[in-house]
C-alpha cells in the first residue's frame, strides 16, 4: 500500500520540483524494506539530488543503502556467477 501510495503522490508532483528527490529515497526504503533489491538500489539513486545535497539529509544513508541493496543482489546465489560479480563491484563503488 505504501509503495503504491508514494508512487501516485510522485505523480501529483511536478517532476522538477526538489520533493522528488525525497519521495523517491522513501519509496527506495519501502522497496528495500520488500527486498526488492534492484528496485531499491534505482531509487536510491534517484533520491541523490544533483545540486544541494547538503539540504538532503537522507543523502548519507541513500549512498549506504545503494551499496547494501547491490550487495543483496550480489549475493543471491540464484543469479549467474558473472552478473553476482558486476553487482558486487557497484556495492564496492558506491
């Protein structure tokens, strides 16, 4: 219900407006928290703003979960041995 939410309140707002940027770290956390992992790790990406990131206090833990949401798929033993190795090495750059 939360995810569906959020994304319908992203709809209503303008998609230049700086809001966007929280509304997409809280849908990366409702995704997280899922463990919808690749999902998580788009969205946090999108909620780290490209000017003011100081204004954005949940700048710090978007880069932390970023790197733990690619690290849950790189550790997926169900995925091929080759695509585990790509996605534990964003972990490591983020």
């Amino acid at each position: 219900a939360l995810p569906t939410t959020l994304h319908m309140l992203s709809a209503l707002i303008p998609t230049d407006d700086p809001l966007q940027y929280e509304i997409a770290y809280l849908r990366g956390e409702a995704a997280l928290h899922s463990k919808e992992y690749l999902l998580a790790a788009r969205l946090f990406e999108e909620s780290l703003p490209h000017r003011n990131r100081e204004k954005a206090e949940w700048f710090p833990s978007s880069l932390y979960n970023i790197g733990w949401s690619y690290l849950m798929v790189g550790s997926d033993p169900k995925r091929e041995a080759s695509s585990r190795t790509a996605f534990l090495y964003k972990a490591e750059q983020a």
